[in-house]
C-alpha cells in the first residue's frame, strides 16, 4: 500500500505547492474561516497549514490518513458528490508517503487536542483551539530524485502562494496568511462572514453583499488597480451562470498568470473557458497582450465531469459549446458595456 501511495502521490504531489493546494483544500472543506499558511525553504523544508474548521475527532486521526479515507462520502446522496466534487481522499495519504507528517486536530467537542505523527503511528495529547494543524517535512526526502527537480526555494514559494491565491479568490469569507522563514509575505482578510449573509433582507441585497465581497478580495490578491480596470461579468445563458471581472485590454498590469477561472468554485485550468475568454477580447486587445481576469462559472454539478485528473484541476463539460458560448457572451457583454 505504501508503495500504491508513492505512485499516486506522483500523480498529486508535484513540488510543495501541490501539498499548500490540497491542504488548503481540506481546510476549507472543514469549514475553515481563517487559514494559516507557514512555509520553510519554500515549502521544502516545512509546511504547516493551520486552520479553525470541524477538526478531525482522536479515533479518527489515524484513519484520515489512510488511501480512500474520506469523511466526505457519509451517505448514499453524498455519492452522487463523489461523482461530481471528485473526493477520494487520495491526497493526505499521498504526502504522508512522501514527507515526515504530522497531524494535530481538536473537534469543538473536544477537551483537549491530540497529535498523530504519520511515521511512528504515535498519538498523543497536545495542546491546541479547536481545528487542525497539518504538518508536512521534508517533502521528498525518501526519492531524492524526486527532490532534485525542485526548483530555488524562491520559485517554490511563489508557486505555493499562487496555490493560496487561487483558493483566496474563490473564498472571500475566509482570511488567509502566508508565513516564509517567520516573515509575514501575505495577508488576506475574511471579507463577508455567514452571518451577513443571513442578515441580508432579500436576494437582491445578498447578491449584492457577495459582489462586494469578491471585488474586495480580487483587489487585495490582485492590487487595486484591477478594480479600476476592470468590469464586472454577471451573464446567464441556460444551464450556465457566469461572474466575475474581466480586465479592461489597456489595464497596466497584464501578464500571463493573471488569468483565473474557477468551476462551481474550484480552480480549473480549461481551454473551452480560456479559449472562450481569449475569443470575448479578440476584437479589443491591441498586440499581444494577456487578459486579466477572474470568471466563476456556475453549472449543474451533473453536467461537468471533475474527475478527470487526480489534482480535480481540470474538468470536462458535457455541453462544452454551451459554457463556451456562455463565457464568451458574458466577457463580451460587460466588455463592451458602457463603464460605471
Ligand atoms: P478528501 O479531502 O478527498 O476526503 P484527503 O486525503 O484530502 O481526502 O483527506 C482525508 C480526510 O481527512 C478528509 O475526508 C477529512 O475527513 C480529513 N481531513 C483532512 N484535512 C482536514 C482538516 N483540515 N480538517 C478536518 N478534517 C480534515
Ligand atoms: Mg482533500
């Protein structure tokens, strides 16, 4: 099993980034609203990702370790999600495979925190507020050839923080910070809580709070020029929502990895949306230059396949003319709307 884990963890570990990615992931999914990221040697030496979510109970620690452990599939309606969201609890078992882990969680109904240490097996009492701590050393230190191909920690750090910032787009009502050698390199506060939401009268209202509160977020991940620049993308075509904010083409700032697309609130990288997004500025962008852009596509999760890949960052649309034709609708619609 040890060695299944190694080949798969081939597939979902790449570099530390990889690691920041799934962690930060689970995080979420636990219902984090404050997440933690803190970072030796660019990821190598150490990742931590501390969290204040569900937390994970002491006898089942052990467990959550394990390949195809996952709390996520509780009932036979959940696997209609397991289709759909792609869980499979491949990944902690894969990085446990691959690096010194740790895990420290304490549930809310918990007297006290309790600390798993992957290689040993031992579990014992620690001290710790309600959440999880993942612990993750030395990535790669049993394949050295593995580790070979990392790159300067530099490198490796910023691939990590473009894994938070992808999360961090998609999640205004979580804070992030990101920690590198005891230095604080990114901090994103939590925009709009629960509570607001459910303070807000009508829908029109709390589509207007989330609007808000994604503009913040795209303006402190993406500077506050991009607000300026920018309009905002709100499309609807059959089966198909889309959101967002699309670059206005002379905006300053243009560079390749500016672009952002997300998939019923997941990050994808997908050609029908890029190509989609490219074709909406065709007309508009002088030269070469690159779009920027953050689009949500919203879809009927039965409609778009995520298990593609193990690392879910691709999908597969069953009406790909549809979301294509919808992307590019949207874009160019607010595109070409006089600006507010
Ligand atoms: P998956 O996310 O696909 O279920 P993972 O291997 O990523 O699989 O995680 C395995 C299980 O460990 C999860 O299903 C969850 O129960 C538990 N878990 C992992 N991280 C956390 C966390 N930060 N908070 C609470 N539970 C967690
Ligand atoms: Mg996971």
């Amino acid at each position: 099993d040890e060695l299944v884990s190694q080949i798969a963890a081939g597939e979902v570990v790449e570099r530390p980034a990889s690691v920041v990615r799934e962690l930060v992931d689970n995080a979420l999914d636990a219902g984090a609203t404050s997440i933690t990221v803190r970072l030796l040697a660019g990821g190598v030496r150490l990742i931590t990702v501390e969290d204040d979510g569900c937390g994970i109970p002491r006898e089942e620690l052990p467990i959550a370790l394990r390949r195809h452990a996952t709390s996520k599939i509780r009932n036979l309606h959940d696997l209609e999600s397991v289709a759909t969201m792609g869980f499979r609890g491949e990944a902690l078992a894969a990085i446990a495979s691959v690096s010194e882990m740790a895990v420290l969680s304490r549930p809310q109904d918990q007297d006290t925190a309790y600390m798993l240490d992957a290689r040993s097996g031992e579990l014992r009492p620690a001290a710790r507020n309600p959440g999880t701590t993942m612990e993750v050393k030395e990535l790669f230190f049993s394949t050295p050839a593995r580790r070979k191909f990392l790159k300067t920690d530099a490198t490796e750090l910023a691939h990590c923080i473009e894994a938070v910032r992808r999360h961090a787009l998609t999640r205004p009502s979580v804070g992030f910070a990101i920690w590198h050698e005891g230095k604080l390199v990114e901090q994103w506060r939590a925009t709009l809580g629960a509570a607001d939401l459910d303070a807000a009268p009508d829908a029109e209202t709390r589509e207007q709070l989330v609007q808000q509160a994604l503009d913040k977020r795209l303006a402190d991940v993406l500077g506050h020029d991009f607000l300026e620049q920018s309009v905002v993308v709100h499309y609807r075509a059959g089966h198909v929502l889309v959101r967002g904010r699309a670059g206005v083409p002379n905006a300053a700032r243009a560079r390749a990895d500016q672009q952002f697309c997300y998939v019923n609130g997941r990050f994808v990288r997908d050609k029908v949306l890029t190509h989609a997004a490219r074709a909406a500025y065709e007309d508009v962008l002088h030269g070469n230059r690159q779009p920027v852009y953050a689009l949500y596509v919203s879809i009927d999760p039965m409609r778009v396949d995520v298990n593609v890949h193990p690392t879910k960052i691709e999908v597969r649309f069953r009406d790909s003319r549809e979301v294509h034709q919808a992307v590019l609708h949207g874009v160019e619609n607010a595109l070409a709307a006089p600006r507010a």
